[in-house]
C-alpha cells in the first residue's frame, strides 16, 4: 500500500495511505489522539471498488507535529491537502469523533467535492457549544496526568467488557501522541460548534455509532434535516476496530442508499440531504 506524504496549507507534512484506483475516494479521518492505522480494515474491505485514503491529521501517527495553529479548520486543511495530493474529485468523508466535526470543516473548504459526510460514534452533542472553561481544565488535567486522563478518557468510551487486547491496543496507539499536542489541541477547541458549521452545507450528514454515548437522532436534525444514524448495540466509541463486519456492512450500506458510486458517470450521492 503506498504510503506517500504530502504538505499542510503551514508547511506541516501530512502522512497518509492509500489503495485502489476508483474515481471515487473514501477519505477517513481518524479521532483525537489517534492515527490513521484505525482504518486498516477499511483499505482492505472496499479498496476494490473505491480508492481507500486515509491519512494522520497534523501532530498524530506519522504526520508532523510542529503546528502553531491548531483546531478543527486547520485539521480540516490537512484533509483537503491530501484531496489534492490525490487529485480527488469525488469524495465521501468518514470521520471518527473528533474526524466528524473535521470532516465537516473540509467539506465547507471543497464543497464541490464532497459528496456526503459519514460519521463514526460523533455528532452526537452537534449544535452545543464547546465550553472552554471545561476544555481548559482537560488540558490542564492532561498535562499534569496524562495517563490517568487517558485511562478516565477510555472508560467513558469503551465498555467494561471490552476485548482487553484491543483496550490495550488503542491505548497504546493514544499514548504515542505527545502531552503538548493534546493540550494545544483540546484548548483550540474552546467556543467551537459543530452545528454551526454543519448548518452552511447541504450535504447528507449519516453517523454509524455505539450504544456508549447517547445519539439523540431528533435533535441532530433540528440542526441538519434529513440526518440519520445506526446505532450499534454493546459497542464503544470505536465500531470500526470493536465489530469491523458489522461497521464496514454499515457503512457500505449506507454508500448504497446515498447513490455513491465508484465513477462520475454513474449515479450521484443525493445532494438534497435527504
């Protein structure tokens, strides 16, 4: 699988993977202090019929870390810089948590070339704002104490009977992120609000989530008409690596609801939201 690299709009490299030659990409966007490794899965379930990208957001996995600027639109930057990297016409964006509201600023950034967002276990507190004296003290409890805030950040996630392999798997790959970059990050994301950005486009918004924090389907659409979700029963924050047969036949699913083909000349994905 090639593995090239490419650079953020402040000069940042961005590493990312790709597979498959379709017309039609599917970009997946990992969550905070993650990397793009979660998608593994994904390169090998649909890179025969799409081209598969993922990539690591600035400061995670293999991308560089020396940001000045963080938050959810230079995140966003790093996703259209890859988009253009690969030449991408067409693209379904697929973000996990923090990846949703990412997925949805590079959407606003390259409208022309989105043709749906698809969320994994996000969204679900769209139209709240980000309270920055409670994101402060994140940052703050995670400098003096990174793993016991990582540790306390995981059992909100993940549920107790959770394979202790794979805990110890994504704890391990959170780990790797430097204490610095979490701090920097979480403090960008003060006063930020998803819905707000969700609002300005008018593309269909799906979610394929866990059952571990509540998805409010109603309320997401006051915000974004036409929203829908799938909720996964005894599942965390992670469907993707918790029940990948069941996530990857979620999501090539809802691929086939929303008409999204592997070529310009076939079908295009409903641009109505509904």
């Amino acid at each position: 699988m090639p593995k090239p690299t490419t650079t953020s709009f402040d000069g940042v490299p961005i590493a990312y993977s790709v597979s498959g030659t379709a017309e039609t990409a599917l970009v997946f966007i990992h969550g905070g202090m993650s990397n793009r490794s979660d998608w593994d899965g994904q390169h090998i379930a649909f890179a025969d019929r799409f081209r598969v990208i993922a990539l690591d957001l600035a400061g995670h996995g293999e991308s560089g870390r020396g940001r000045q600027e963080w938050g959810m639109a230079p995140f966003a930057r790093d996703v259209v810089a890859v988009m253009d990297a690969e030449k991408v016409s067409r693209a379904v964006l697929i973000g996990n948590s923090l990846g949703g509201p990412v997925a949805i600023e590079a959407a606003l950034l390259a409208p022309e070339r989105v043709l749906a967002i698809i969320g994994v276990d996000t969204l679900q507190d769209l139209g709240r704002t980000i309270d920055a004296n409670a994101i402060n003290r994140s940052a703050e409890e995670w400098q003096k104490d990174p793993a016991g805030s990582l540790d306390r950040g995981l059992h909100m996630l993940l549920h107790d009977d959770t394979d202790p392999s794979l805990y110890e798997a994504i704890r391990r790959r959170m780990a790797q992120t430097p204490p610095e970059v979490v701090c920097a990050m979480y403090r960008s994301f003060a006063g930020y609000n998803a819905g707000a950005a969700a609002a300005k486009i008018k593309l269909p918004i799906r979610c394929i989530c866990g059952d571990k924090i509540p998805m409010d389907v109603e309320a997401v659409r006051r915000v974004v008409p036409g929203f829908d979700a799938v909720v996964l029963r005894n599942t965390g924050h992670y469907p993707m690596l918790e029940c990948p047969t069941e996530f990857n036949r979620r999501l090539e699913r809802y691929l086939d609801e929303l008409g999204v083909t592997p070529f310009a000349s076939a079908a295009r994905a409903d641009s109505s939201g509904g």
